[in-house]
C-alpha cells in the first residue's frame, strides 16, 4: 500500500501487506492543515480508514490549510472602524487598519502580543483572533501668539476636544490697533474675540 500526499500532513500505514490482510490508514494534519479526503484505492473524508488488501493499491491524502476568523471590536462604539478583517488561510500575512471616525484618534490595539500602536498592524495568521480597536476623542492644542510681540495681549488658548468652541480675545496695546486673526477656522477672522 502506497500513496501520495497533497498539501501538508502525513499518512501512518503505508507499507508491505500481505493479501487478504487489512491496512489501517490514518491521515494526520500538519499544525494549520485539515484533513480533507482519500481518493484512490479508498474515499472518504474520515481521517482513519480500513483497506483490505488484495494486490497493489495507492492512495492518495489531501489536507489542506484551515481558516480562520480574524475580527475586530471597536472601543468606544461608533469611533472608528477596522480594515482587514475576515477569513483567512492559516499562514497568510495580513494587515489590519484601524480608521478613526471623524473626531476621533486611534491610540492602540488590544489583544495582540506584538505592535500594539502600529497602524496598519501586521499579522500572521496561526489562529482565529479577535483584536480590539482603541480610540479617543482627538484633542487639539489652540496657541495663540500676537504680532507684533509688543502689539497687545492675547488670550484663550489650550486643548480642544473635536467640535468644542475655542474662544480667543485680542487686547491691542496702547497705540495698537487689532487688526485680524490668522492661521485658523474663526467665525469672523476680524473681531477682536
């Protein structure tokens, strides 16, 4: 009884037999294959199989890659989404991408052994995952500077969350005169707060 092997695994039971005996063939699975089949001298997708012998026969074992699930939660709710997840063979290499919604920012992944802040994270899939997406409300820095230096005072500046109003004001100087903001989305860039 001889046989050939498709995809990664190997077979016990191939060998000598004498006519009239039975062969016990037992297909077994690399670590990320699955058994899928016998074609040949027997069928069948049971991994042990019996053979009476009665001349030559070949066999042949099929296993192939498993798949797995890769998923992803997204920490708060609505803040984002992830690129990449779905099934994949057992030693693809992906990549998974987290996409923060609009004001928001990624900060990190949760579940994963290696490149917790890398965006987009690689990944060799060896089993199913479940990683867990973590975002923030992006905070923006507000600084406000006069020009010139000796013009006048200014004040209002700090760290914004997403959509809040910053308020800024302008005190010119004696012998200044406020003239306009610049470098930002101000609703009138020429009022003085």
């Amino acid at each position: 009884v001889s046989g050939n092997i498709v995809g990664n695994g190997s077979v016990l039971g191939f060998g000598k037999y004498e006519s009239g005996t039975s062969a016990i063939l037992s297909a077994l699975p690399d670590i990320g294959f699955e058994f899928v089949g016998w074609t040949g001298a027997i069928s069948g997708d049971a991994a042990d199989q019996v053979l009476s012998v009665d001349g030559d026969a070949i066999v042949t074992a099929t296993f192939t890659r498993k798949k797995y699930q890769i998923s992803a939660i997204i920490n708060p709710a609505e803040s984002g989404t992830v690129a990449g997840v779905g099934e994949y063979d057992f030693e693809s290499s992906i990549a998974l991408e987290a996409i923060p919604a609009e004001g928001y920012r990624f900060i990190r992944w949760d579940g994963v052994t290696e490149g917790e802040y890398d965006n987009p994270l690689s990944v060799n899939v060896s089993s199913a995952l479940e990683v867990k997406a973590m975002f923030e409300e992006a905070q923006y820095s507000v600084t406000t500077i006069q020009s010139p230096s000796e013009g006048g005072f200014v004040s209002g500046g700090g760290i914004f969350t997403h959509g809040q109003e910053a308020s800024v004001q302008a005190i010119p100087a004696e012998g200044f005169l406020f003239l306009r903001w610049e470098g930002g989305n101000f609703a009138d860039p020429f009022a003085s707060s």
